[in-house]
C-alpha cells in the first residue's frame, strides 16, 4: 500500500530546513554555507534534505519566496489605509519594505553578494516573476486612487503598475550593487544619493506627477545600513 503524503508535516518539515539555511546565512553568509551544513543544523541526512529541495540554490528560492510572501503582506497594511493619499500610500510602500528588510538585514546582507552572482540567475528570474505577480495589484491599487485624486495622469492604472514594478526591480538590483560598491570604498556616498535620484525622476515621469512629489528613497537607511555592515565586520561577535 502506497504511503499518503501529510501535506502539513511536509510543510512543516520543509519550514524547518528554511529556519536552519536563514540561521547559517545570517551567521556566516550563503556563499560560505554549504548543503552539509544545514544537514548538520538539522542532524538530518541528504536524503530528507534532496526530498524537499533539488539544489542548495533551489534552497535560496524558498528563502526568497518566503521573504517576498512576508514584505507584500507588510506593504500591503498601509495600502489598506483609506486615510491615505495616494502619494502617502506611494511612499508608505517603500518606507514599509525598507523596514522590513531593515528588520532582516542580517539574513539580506548574508547573501547580498551571492544574489548578484552568475550561479543564482535562474533563482532572480523566478523572484522577478513572483514579484511582479504579487505587488502589481497593490501598486495598482495606488495608481489607481492617484489618478482619481489628479496626482497622476495615466491612460491605464494596471499597464502602468507593471512599468513600475520592473523599475522596482531594476531599483532594487541596482541598490545593491551600489551598496557593495560603497561598503568597499568603490563609490561615494553621493554618487549613489544622485543614483537614487534619477529612479524617483523617473518614476514621477512614468506617473507625469508633479516633479518633487514622489518621495522614496531614503538615503538615511543606506547610510545606517553602512555603518552597520562595517561595524559588524570589525567586530564579529
């Protein structure tokens, strides 16, 4: 007689491998962490670990899916809000995702580098495809009450939202790239504020909003994120 598969104990199980890989990723790094280490934190062997997951990288994903699942429901609070303009509401969704990751900025730093890297383009894919799937109704929502409110002139809230999703994207990599730079002395701090600067410009023309209206990127957070990163790498513990 076949075995019947317990959805929730598989679940279960499959959360707690993602629990331990977060752990490693946030004490040494993902690069630095391998498949036998996660087997080691689970006491577990290959076998159950290749049961849930078919690569350390298909691992990543999950990681990233989780994150995403959690950053659309944080932003999602305040686009719920019917006390909020719609220009508020823009700026609230970029002010709760920085909190978010802001909260998990161990695990985001611990494989920052590797999500850049040739080895995990397949896993940024399906994270581009996700995001766009799960935010493009909450920046639609927005777009849509700014066009009723006359901040934004656009023909289609919808079309418009999945421009600004793949500029959130783009955004988001490039942020990243350039905080690399900065925490290794490659960049100056205004090179990336005036970075930063062109994507709100941007936006704005994308929403043809009044110029200045648009405020998202908050350099403040990348500067503390610096001095953080560099603090805790002359000091481990």
């Amino acid at each position: 007689m076949a075995r019947t598969l317990n959805l929730e104990t598989h679940a279960l199980r499959r959360d707690e491998f993602v629990d331990a890989a977060q752990r490693l990723i946030q004490a040494r790094g993902y690069e630095q962490m391998s498949v036998q280490d996660v087997l080691d934190e689970m006491r577990t062997s290959k076998g159950a670990f290749y049961h849930y997951f078919d690569s350390k990288s298909d691992l990543l994903d999950a990681i990233v899916e989780r994150m995403v699942d959690a950053g659309v429901a944080r932003v999602s609070l305040g686009i719920d809000d019917p006390d909020r303009t719609a220009l508020e509401k823009f700026e609230a969704f970029f002010g709760d995702l920085a909190e978010y990751k802001l909260e998990r900025r161990e695990l985001i730093l611990g494989f920052m580098r590797a999500w850049l890297s040739d080895d995990n383009t397949m896993v940024r894919e399906h994270f581009r495809r996700g995001l766009v799937n799960r935010l493009q109704p909450v920046m639609t929502t927005i777009v849509s009450q700014g066009v009723a409110e006359g901040v934004f002139r656009v023909g289609s809230p919808e079309a418009t939202a999945r421009v600004l999703i793949s500029f959130i994207q783009g955004l988001n990599e490039d942020a990243t790239g350039l905080f690399l730079a900065l925490d290794a002395g490659a960049i100056s701090f205004d090179f990336l504020e005036e970075r930063l600067a062109a994507y709100v410009q941007a936006f704005e023309r994308v929403l043809d909003a009044q110029p200045g209206s648009l405020k998202f990127a908050d350099t403040s957070l990348i500067r503390d994120w610096h001095l953080w990163s560099q603090t805790h790498r002359k000091d481990p513990s």
